[in-house]
C-alpha cells in the first residue's frame, strides 16, 4: 500500500497515500486493533451534521471567511450524505470521549475541503487553508462534540426506524385483536388455567404494549433533545463564542424538525451521560414489551397437534433437518433474541455510564455504538415480526372454545352464586372425575340448566360484573 509521511506533535508516521484522514486517524487505527468496527455509519453521518452547522456558525459569527466556511460546509454534506464513509477505520473501543473519531471527522473534513478549493486534498494541516484544528473543531471540543452526535443520531435512528417500526407492528396488532374479537379462549395465570377471556382482548392487550412503547421511544427522543455542545472541554465553554452553541443547536433543530436545546448545565452535561443511559432503559423497557408478545405468540401457537395450539403461525420455512414436516415460530424467536441483545446492550450502556469521572465520561464510543445498535435491531425485527408472523396469524376457533369449556376456572363465575366453597367442590369434582364443570354443576349446584346457561355464557364472562344468583 502506498503511504505518505504526515507530523503531529508526536512525530511522523506512515498514513495511506490516498486517505482524506490524517496522523491523528492512523495513530488511532493503530493504538485499536481491537474488534474491527467502525462507529456505525449514522453517528458519523451525525457527526458531519454538527460539522457542517457549526461551520455555518462560525461564518455568521465572522469566526471564518467565507472561502473556508462553504469548502466545509461541502465537505461535511458529503460526510453526511455518507460519501465519505470508507474514510472512517477508527475501532469503537478507543480513547473513551470519541477524540479519535472526533479528530478523523477534523482531518477528513479539512483534506476534502482544501481538495474542493482547489489544492491538494491530502498535505500537512498548517500550511492549507483549512486546517482540522483551528476551522472544523472551531467552538468545539471532543469532549461537547461527541455526546452531541450521540444524541442526534439516537434521535435519528428513533425517530426514523423504532418508531415507524413500532406503528406499523401496532396497526397490525389492533387489526388482528379486532378480527380475533369473537374468539372465545381461556385465560392463563401462573401458566394455569384462569378465567376465560377473548382472543381479541388478548391481542389488545399486545397492541397496547406497542402503543406504550411508541410513548416510550418519544421519551427517548425528548431526553436526548439536551445537547451538550457548547460547554466545550469541561463545560466552560473556554473557546467558543457565546452565542456558538445556541445558534448551531438551532440549525441542527431546523434540519432534523425536531425541538433541541442547549444544556441547562454544561457541567452536567460533559461529566456524565445520564440521559443515555436513560434513553437506553426506554429501549431496554420496548425490547422487553417486544419479547412478552413473542414467547406469548409462540407458545400460544405451540403444537400443532400436542401444544396449546389456539394460534395458527404461518410457516415461513422448514423446522428440522432431521423431523420431516416440523415448522418452528422462528420469527418470533429471531425477535426474541434481539430482546435479549437489547437488554444486554443496555447494561452496556449502563456500566459505561458509571464511566463518568470528574468532569468527563469515559465510556461514550460504547454507549453510541450500542444505543445506535439497540434501536436498529428493535426496527428491523418488529417490522420482520409484523410481516412474517403476526399479519398471517389464525385462531383455531374450535381448539381455542373446546379448552375453555373444559378448564376447572368455569366454576368462578358460580361463586357470587352458591358461594367459593361449593364451587371449590364442583372443581374438585370435576377434576378427579374428568367431566366439565358445568357436567359436575347440573349435579351439584342445585341451579337450573337455564340459570347455568346464564351464569356461564362464555361471552359475558370475558366482561366486567358480578354474577348474581339466576345470572341477574
């Protein structure tokens, strides 16, 4: 590989002949050979956003001339545009503000910027026009830089995936707890038999979740809405103009349509990252919303033949390569394990945020690399899980009516009537015997059939009430 010489204030060192980037990117690429992942395209997207925005500050504050500022300007649309995105190698593990990543945006921006001015893109920093340092980091600092990008392509990546995701899955949930309406199934606590209950109150019960968590995911995004920018290395703001973070802060907010503020505390907000770890538990609270409906989903569809079998799963591929015919919920289980992923990565995220020492966090290339991570998964697999499993759902109706008639939890409704005890029995009754409780009841209760017909028609037990004696 041809290579070129470049200085810092450490020395000289080799960098590829044809990279935008520069000596403070390849001494990171080589202090992190550690796992061969770049920050995730959308953080440095993001990144190149808060370049171009500041560099339009800048030239409104007459921080720059005009030559410089548009050739920035430029140069960071590409990186947002996600032109230049090869030109990012540095390792999510590296130095734990982001400087890396922050100083590969600097140098990458600064060489396309004096390439579109018309000199070469790739020679020493101080002698072209504009310089990584002193034009693109001008009122910034790593330290306000990279919390922000964290922020705004978290807000992103929600507002954008998650949520659009989780709509979706909503619509179709709601559709299938109104088609499944009239199904009558049993209820189930503590993986027993309980009261009977509709399929489609079931189904509701799983919209409802999705529902919550497109409220949940919007917290998210209004608990990132704070930006750190501004307080620049400890959260003084010592080399940044006054006025730099707020007008770039609403730049930003005009291009995403979305309402951002500047820190109330700059201190707060460049020695911790609470709100991450906040938004974080929000996407940890969907994955665990998300994993409820999926093992529900699965194992209501258990069987065919010797599960529970209420539910019909569309098969979408074969099960066994030794059983012949076996067809798995494998959709639900994919977006289980995304759960799970998600959960972890939010202990992640967790752990980092405990990396908050004095005046700085350590642990932020993770929390960015994970929060990112977190909310594409959850996109892709609740759209994956809406389209493959849920919309093709069917409900066994004879299976889902014939277990409600024989479960022991028929004799709940008889206890306003002929009192707990005596309903106890016809239960027992009715278990070592094998007969239904409504067979043991015609025995037993001294009612009427006409009065058991009331007090157990299946579709007034799914509905609030007490039963009196006659079912009035």
């Amino acid at each position: 590989m041809k290579t070129r010489t470049e200085k810092d204030s450490l020395g000289s060192l080799e960098v590829p002949a044809d990279a935008y980037y520069g000596v403070q990117t390849q001494r990171a690429v080589s202090n992190f050979p550690i796992s061969g992942w770049p920050m995730p395209p959308r953080f440095i997207h993001a990144m190149g956003r808060i370049k171009r925005a500041a560099a339009r500050t800048n030239l409104e504050l007459g921080l720059i001339d005009k030559k410089v500022a548009d050739a920035i300007i430029a140069a960071a649309t590409e990186v947002l545009e996600g032109k230049l995105d090869n030109q990012f190698p540095v390792d999510v593990f590296q130095t734990g503000s982001g400087t890396s990543t922050n100083m590969n945006a600097n140098e990458v921006i600064a060489s396309r910027a004096n390439e579109i001015l018309g000199g070469p893109a790739r020679r020493d920093g101080s002698k072209s026009p504009v310089h990584p340092n002193d034009h693109v980091n001008l009122c910034q600092s790593s330290n306000d830089v990279f919390p922000t990008a964290i922020h705004i392509s978290t807000v992103e990546a929600i507002r954008e995936e998650l949520v659009p995701a989780l709509e979706h899955l909503h619509k179709v949930l709601a559709k299938k707890s109104r088609d499944f309406d009239n199904v009558m199934k049993i209820g189930r606590t503590h993986l027993q038999d309980a009261t009977p209950i509709r399929l489609g109150q079931e189904f509701s019960g799983y919209a409802a979740q999705v529902e919550y968590a497109i409220g949940r995911a919007s917290k998210a995004v209004e608990t990132l809405s704070e930006l750190p920018l501004g307080g620049t290395a400890v959260g003084t703001g010592l080399n940044a103009h006054p006025d730099f973070a707020k007008k770039t802060i609403a730049k930003l907010a005009d291009e995403l349509k979305v309402k951002l503020t500047e820190a109330r505390n700059h201190f707060e907000a460049a020695s911790s990252r609470d709100a991450c770890v906040e938004a974080s538990g929000h996407l940890k609270t969907i994955a665990v919303s998300l994993a409820k409906i999926a093992s529900d989903i699965r194992l209501l569809g258990s069987g065919p033949r010797c599960g529970i079998g209420e539910l019909k799963i569309p098969t979408v591929q074969p099960g066994s390569s030794i059983m012949p015919g076996k067809v798995n919920p494998v959709i639900a289980e994919s977006m289980i394990q995304v759960c799970l992923w998600v959960i972890s990565a939010d202990l992640a995220v967790t752990l980092a945020g405990l990396q908050s020492f004095f005046e700085l966090n350590v642990g932020m290339p993770l929390i960015a690399a994970k929060m990112l991570e977190s909310t594409h998964l959850l996109a892709a697999s609740a759209r994956n899980f809406a389209d493959k499993c849920v919309k093709g759902i069917e409900a066994d109706r004879d299976r889902c009516e014939s277990l409600v008639e024989k479960s022991l939890a028929m004799c709940t409704p008889l206890a306003p009537v002929i009192g707990y005890d005596k309903a106890a029995a016809i239960a027992k009754k009715a278990c070592a015997t094998g007969k239904t409780v409504r067979e043991v009841a015609r025995e037993m209760s001294g009612l009427s059939e006409k009065e058991l017909d009331k007090i157990l028609d299946l579709r007034t037990l799914t509905e609030p009430g007490i039963r009196a004696k006659g079912g009035e």
